[in-house]
C-alpha cells in the first residue's frame, strides 16, 4: 500500500511540500507499528506504582491494648504492660507514667535489655511546651525538643522530662527475665513508663514498623 501510494502521489504531482510531509508521517507511523509488540495494550496502570502500606500503632491505656493498623484496617490487637503508675500523662522523668499524645516511631533496636525496642517521639511538642510554661525546661530545651518533631528526628531524652520511652519486651538478662516474668506477669504493670509486651509479640511488631509509623497513646 504504501508504494502504491508513493506511485500516485508522484504521479498526480502533488505539491512537494504536501508530499513530503504525507510520506513523512507514514513512514512514522510504519516505524511506530514495528517497534510497539504484538499484543500489547497499554493502559492507566503502566508506570504507576503503588503506594506503600500506611501503618499505624494506638495505644488504650485504661484497657492495656496495643492494637497495629494498616491502610485503615486493625490487623492485631495485643495486651501490654504500662508504667507502675500509668494513670495520667507523663511530665517528667522517674514519675512511672506512660506518655499520651501523638507521636511516632523514632528508633528501633534490635541490642536492646528489652529485646526489641521501638522508641516513640516523646516528649513531643505539645510535652514540651507544656513543661516549659511550668518552668521544669529551659527555652533552649524547649526549642530544641521542638525541632527535633518536625524534623521526625529522636527528641532530646536527657532533660527533666525524662526519655527512652518505647514499645520493648521483657528483659534479655536471663537472671531479670525470670524474676520479672514472676513478679509481673503480663498484663501487670512492671515499666518506668514503656509499653512491654512478650518478646515474641514484640518481635512481630518490630518487623512491621517502619522509622515514622504514627503512635497515639489515648488514656
């Protein structure tokens, strides 16, 4: 067909541009055909890539359950340990309380003295600010504590306000493990304020989370 068509074009002595430019674009399309593979059908879905599953950790304190979400669905509900005095916010270091508020997963460690541990952001922004305006931090520590939330790194844990609050499992330490699995067996508070779990269950949930994952503790 096509040198069927050159033939009658050159025939009828079409105007040269015009010529040009038809024979140009069958030529295109002629190359297009021959590089596309039979069969393929492109459609929205090419290059698109999906997005990455959306965790999420919240902690009810009154009912000692950690529950794990993933695009909006809970997949796992667990009974955790809290701080000896879990009642209340935490405020300051050696109070015993667990944190409440909205953070998110600032570390994780696997050589840990709790086997597993999941570090939260606290204090977080609203902890600190707070703190401040009771005169337990400085401006600087305040500041400081600030920054560190927006820029989702690890806030400052060695002011008054106390730090190193996690999710972890029980002691590694043969000797510890034992006297603690005696004397507070889960769901028995026995923490400075962490959220413990049996090792096996924290192990499930280290391998889930990722640095950033949301974590709201709710009273």
């Amino acid at each position: 067909m096509y040198q069927y068509f050159c033939r009658y074009t050159l025939k009828k002595k079409l105007v040269p541009q015009f010529r040009d430019a038809i024979i140009g674009t069958i030529c295109a399309l002629a190359f297009v055909a021959a590089i596309i593979p039979i069969g393929y059908s492109p459609s929205f879905a090419d290059g698109v890539h999906s997005e990455p599953p959306q965790s999420r950790i919240v902690v009810f304190k009154e009912r000692q359950i950690l529950e794990f979400h993933r695009n909006g669905s809970l997949l796992k509900a667990y009974r955790v340990c809290l701080g000896t005095s879990p009642r209340g916010p935490k405020r300051m270091i050696g109070d015993s309380k667990t944190p409440e508020g909205d953070y998110f997963v600032c570390y994780k460690s696997v050589a840990s003295r709790f086997h597993r541990f999941l570090g939260i952001s606290y204090p977080g922004a609203q902890d600190a600010q707070e703190a401040f305006e009771h005169g337990l931090i400085s401006l600087d520590d305040r500041d400081s504590i600030i920054a560190s939330i927006r820029n989702e790194k690890i806030p400052p844990w060695e002011t008054k306000m106390g730090g190193w609050v996690g999710i972890h499992g029980y002691p590694s330490e043969e000797y510890q493990n034992k006297w603690a699995l005696l004397l507070f067996p889960k769901p028995h508070n026995w923490t400075d304020g962490c959220i413990a779990m049996w090792n096996f269950e924290i192990e499930e949930l280290f391998s889930k989370v990722s640095l950033g994952t949301p974590v709201s503790i709710l009273p």
